[in-house]
C-alpha cells in the first residue's frame, strides 16, 4: 500500500492582531493505492494435430502460472489529529478536524 498526501494548509488571514482567532484549515486528500497480485495455474493442454495425409498425433503443453495484477487507488478524507508549535501557543481541533485555530 502507498499513500500520496495532497494535502495543503493555509491561514485565514495574512496577518493578525494580538488577541485576534487565528485559524488554519486544510484542504485535500490522501489517495490510497493498492496492488494485488494473485496468481493461479493454467492446466496443461493436449493438442491434436492433423497432417495433410490424414494422420493425427497428439502432443501436451505443460501447465503455465497465470499471474494477474490488480491495482486500486481509493481517494481518502483528512483531518488534523494532531499539532506542534515551537511558541508555545495552544490551539484547538475544530470538531470536523478539518481547521486548528488559536488566539493571536
């Protein structure tokens, strides 16, 4: 399984007054891909064959592996679990965990 972060964050503001909310909101997904391979055996196969005179014969071709790959990539919601600020200010996770905001 691979996963490939589209993900972009963004303030609201471009700057902001002390005592002002700052929030930050994501935007995006996370696409998830994943690749199966199975694989099987094919039964070994008895082929007839027929000459211009007339005669028949027979020969066998041996069982072969038959392999199959299927790849799937399923888009997926984000949300913000978790944070680190290196001032020290707390901010909170809106409850759809899409946006964090903390006072300025």
């Amino acid at each position: 399984m691979t996963d490939t972060w589209n993900v972009t964050a963004a303030y609201d503001k471009s700057s902001y007054n002390a005592g002002d909310v700052m929030t930050v909101t994501i935007s995006g997904n996370d696409v998830l891909t994943t690749t199966t391979t199975t694989q099987q055996q094919s039964g070994a196969l008895t082929l007839t064959l027929t000459a211009s005179d007339g005669s028949t014969t027979t020969i066998t071709i041996p069982a072969t592996t038959v392999t199959s790959t299927h790849t799937t990539s399923t888009p997926e919601s984000v949300t913000v679990t978790g944070f680190s600020d290196d001032s020290g200010r707390v901010w909170t996770i809106a409850p759809s965990g899409l946006s964090i905001s903390a006072t300025a």
